[in-house]
C-alpha cells in the first residue's frame, strides 16, 4: 500500500495562494504609507526638490500650480500656497510667498495695489506700476500713498537671503523739469530712491543694486498714453543664487551710476 504524503509546515495549500498576493499588496501600502508620512513632515522648499525630481524624470510638469496673477488686471488667478514654479527651482516656495503676501495686501487695501509677481529664469520679478509708485513727472520722490505698498514688500524680502536688484524704467517722453537731463538719469534716480527706501527699512545693503534703463526696456510699445503709464515702472527682482550664464541679466538693462543724492521719501 502507497503510504500517504504528508505536507511539512512549507506547503501551500491551492486555496491559499492568494495569500501571497495579499501579502505582496500589503507590503506595497505600508510602502506608500511610509512615503506620505514624510511628505506630511517636510517643508515647502523639499517639496518644491521633490515636484522639480518628477518634472526631470518624466520631462513634464508636475505638481504645478495655476498661472501667476496679476494685481492690476486681476484675470489671472494665484497659485495655491503649495504650488511650485517648474522654472524657479528652489525659489518656487519663495515666489509663492511673495505672491500671496502681495495678493493679501491688495484685497485688504482694495485689489488695486498695483503690483505684479513672476518668476524668471533668473528669479522672481515684483513688478510695480506707475499708480503703486505714484512718482510726479520728472521726479524721483517717493509719495506717502506709495510707502504702504513698499512696506509689504519689504517685509516680506527681509527675511530671505537672496540678491535684491532694482530698476527704474520710464516711457519715451522727454523728461519735464529741471532736475534731471535725461530718462536715464530719472529711471536710475527713481530706481536708487526705492533701494535707498529698503536700506532705511532695514534691508542689508550688501543685498542691494540698481539700474536704470531709461526708456529702452520698454514692456509694450510707447504709442498710447496708457501703453506708456505701463512702462513707467520699477522693477525689483530677487536673484536666483544658483550659478547663471554670464551673458544673462534680470532684463535688457543698461547700467547707469547715478550721482549721490540724499533718499526722498514722502512729499
């Protein structure tokens, strides 16, 4: 007689083999478990490092937020707190900051700072127009209805570490007033105006330059009164410290070495 086999501990039994694949499903979740608990106890800026690894791998954006807004039109719609900029690196979370800070501003003080936030290849650009600045014709003065604008901003740059640049841009028409000869002396003016403003705010002086562009960077042509309002403007870019080409700057700017004059605030 055929002696029966008996099965050691190692068998399985047919109708047991699901176990092996709910075994493998098991090990899997605790995987994923595993890697959403550390996402939940990071920061903005690794997940920012995490989204831009996605992005290279599978060459595509990902994680990415809505389109930057803009105060002054206000059509565009603003990123959520936790939106990363595929193009800024690790100054998404700073961009993102920056942007809400300012859109706060606006809604508390009437939607109509007129302020704009971007982000470059070469960092992120604060954009403010002729009616956050409100300079008289042929002036450099900062007006009182300006500084609660400025104030914001600076608060909000204070803290961070990055290179701040300023440019002053005007519109093409000659300049009106004695006090300065050309637009390149009143952009770079306006421009030193707002840098010296940051530094009597408490912003490092080591973290500071301007420019002015005169009426050569203009952001649409200077044909129509309003077309030219929108090219009076300053400029305030926060510097992506990683390495960049050379031969790149924050815009088409020309340089300009403006004389020594004594800040002028309010007025």
């Amino acid at each position: 007689m055929a002696k029966k086999h008996k099965g050691g501990h190692g068998d399985i039994h047919p109708d047991e083999r699901w176990l092996i694949t709910y075994a493998d499903m098991i090990t899997l979740l605790l995987a994923v478990f595993i890697v959403m608990y550390a996402l939940s106890d990071t920061n903005l800026r690794k997940f920012n490092a995490f989204a831009q690894s996605l992005s290279s791998v599978f060459n595509t954006d990902v994680m990415s937020g809505s389109q930057q807004f803009t105060i002054t039109t206000g059509q565009a719609t603003t990123p959520d707190q936790g939106s990363t900029v595929s193009s800024a690196g690790f100054m998404g979370a700073d961009a993102a900051t920056v942007q809400a800070k300012v859109k706060d501003y606006a809604i508390r003080h009437g939607g109509s700072a007129g302020v704009s936030v971007d982000v470059l290849s070469q960092g992120v650009r604060i954009r403010l127009d002729a009616d956050a600045l409100a300079f008289e014709p042929g002036r450099a003065v900062l007006q009182n209805a300006s500084l609660g604008t400025l104030d914001n901003i600076i608060a909000t740059l204070k803290p961070m570490t990055y290179k701040i640049r300023v440019e002053g841009n005007t519109d093409n028409n000659p300049v009106d007033g004695p006090f300065f000869a050309s637009n390149f002396e009143l952009s770079a003016a306006r421009a030193m105006t707002v840098l010296q403003y940051m530094e009597a705010q408490g912003v490092a002086p080591e973290r500071l330059s301007m420019a002015g562009n005169g009426e050569y960077d203009p952001v649409v042509p200077n044909d129509t009164v309003i077309h030219r309002a929108e090219n009076r403007r300053v400029d305030i870019f926060l510097l992506d410290p990683t390495p960049q080409d050379p031969s790149a700057s924050p815009s088409s700017a020309v340089e300009s070495i403006a004389p020594s004059f004594a800040p002028v605030f309010g007025g």
